[in-house]
C-alpha cells in the first residue's frame, strides 16, 4: 500500500484549537499558561501575551503579558534550547516564528536534524545556512550535507513566518541498525515550496542528541539570539516504505 500526502499549504492561518491526542490529531505544544509541555529545564523561556521587533532595529524582542501562547527566549534572548515533551517519529508539523534583524535560531525534529531560522530578508543567493535552509552536518572541524533552500521565502525581520514541514523518521531494524535515513518530505516556508524528499544521513551540527532514534522532541534553540514562537502543531504520521512523491 502507497501512502500519498494531500498536502495543503495554510500560509498563517494556524490558529486551530489543536488538542492533544494520539490518533492523528494535532498536538498544541504550546499551553495556554506558563512552560508545561517542555521538558528539563526551560532556562528564561517565557509564555507571554504579545511580541514584536524593537521599533529602533535593534536585536532585541520586547514583549508584553502573561501566557497567552507566544513563547519568547527571555529578555537577553539567550537561553537554553527548549525540548517538547511530546516526542515524534513520522510527523506533520506547523510552525510560526519571529527574529529581529540578525537573530537566529532553529527547528530541529526530533531534536536532531535542523531547519534554520535566521533573518535572511533580502538574500539573493540562500546557503543551507539561512532561514528555511536544512543544516549542515559537522565532523572532524567541516561541514557537510548542509542543503539551501530552492528559493528565499523570507520576509522582513520583525514580521511573522511560518514553516509546514513533513517529516519521515529514520528506519531500523530489529536490532537496532538504521536501514533508511531521515527524510524531509516537503518543506514549505510562508506559502513557497523550498525542500521536497531531502535525505539526512546524521543529527545537524549543534543538535540536541548525537545519536539517531526512532522516536524524539521538538527542540528550539534558543541560544543563538532573540526568536519568538507560536502556533506550534503536530500531528503524528505513519509514513509507509514507498511513499508516493506527490
């Protein structure tokens, strides 16, 4: 059996009431008060009630009330990186995000394997390193593997963006030994396609674990500058050997 994705692309229209569940419906990582929903330790995080760009261009989020689903990294905007608690194989995932000009951050599914989050507005020719980029790989001092997105879908720093991400997990088999790679199916940020079946073969440079697994967190970095996050949903899928690449 073939299993195909309709993939729809809802641009910033996330604003569903996502409820946790096990049965394909989407996960809300994001609670509506305080940092329930992430594990270990959850450094300057904050759940507040507003976020936006300093108006004088700095880089610098200022933000505003008490828990209503944005999460910030503090008022340094340097923290630790932050790992849901819900963990994740085969996995559809939405995302809406925020940097001021020059801040950076990242994605990582299943805690290992990255797509960026930078301010690349304006970037003529993106590297695997700008925003929507999947991450290089890093060993003995040198990267490889790292892939640029297909286009620069990236607006002005200060605005929100959103990433609509499906994700297929490493294969093992029964004793362990990793018999596929992990695999980005489609990548789309703010409306535009910039990734379709990119293969990782290995956690992403500075990733939260340096093994690979069947299963993981979320993680958002949250030590490279000021990021704000929102509108964080998952929904767990079981991605069949010969996916269709529609």
């Amino acid at each position: 059996m073939r299993f195909v994705i309709g993939f729809f692309i809802l641009g910033l229209t996330l604003s569903q009431s996502a409820v946790s569940a096990p049965d394909g419906s989407w996960i809300e990582l994001i609670q509506p008060k305080g940092m329930e929903g992430w594990k270990g330790e959850t450094g300057t995080w904050l759940n507040v009630g507003g976020a936006w760009a300093a108006a004088d261009g700095s880089k610098k989020i200022n933000y505003t009330g008490v828990g209503t689903g944005i999460l910030v990294n503090g008022p340094e905007g340097k923290t630790v990186n932050l790992f849901s608690i819900v963990e994740h194989a085969d996995v559809e995932a939405k995302v809406v995000f925020m940097v001021p000009p020059e801040s950076n951050s990242g994605v990582y599914f299943m805690g290992r394997y990255e797509i960026q989050v930078l301010d690349s507005w304006g970037e003529e020719n993106p590297e695997h390193s700008d925003c929507g980029g999947i991450y290089q790989r890093w060993q003995d001092g040198k990267g490889f593997e790292g892939v640029p997105p297909r286009v620069n879908a990236s607006r002005p720093p200060g605005e929100w963006q959103s990433f609509h991400v499906i994700f297929r997990a490493p294969r093992f088999d029964e004793n362990g030994n990793k018999t596929e790679n992990a695999k980005f199916i489609k990548v789309v940020h703010n409306g535009q396609g910039i990734h379709e079946n990119v293969e990782v073969t290995g956690p992403t440079r500075a990733a939260g674990f340096e093994d690979e697994q069947p299963k993981g967190p979320l993680m958002f970095q949250g030590d490279h500058g000021p990021v704000a996050y929102k509108n964080l949903v998952i929904r767990h899928l079981d991605l069949e050997d010969g996916l269709s690449d529609n």
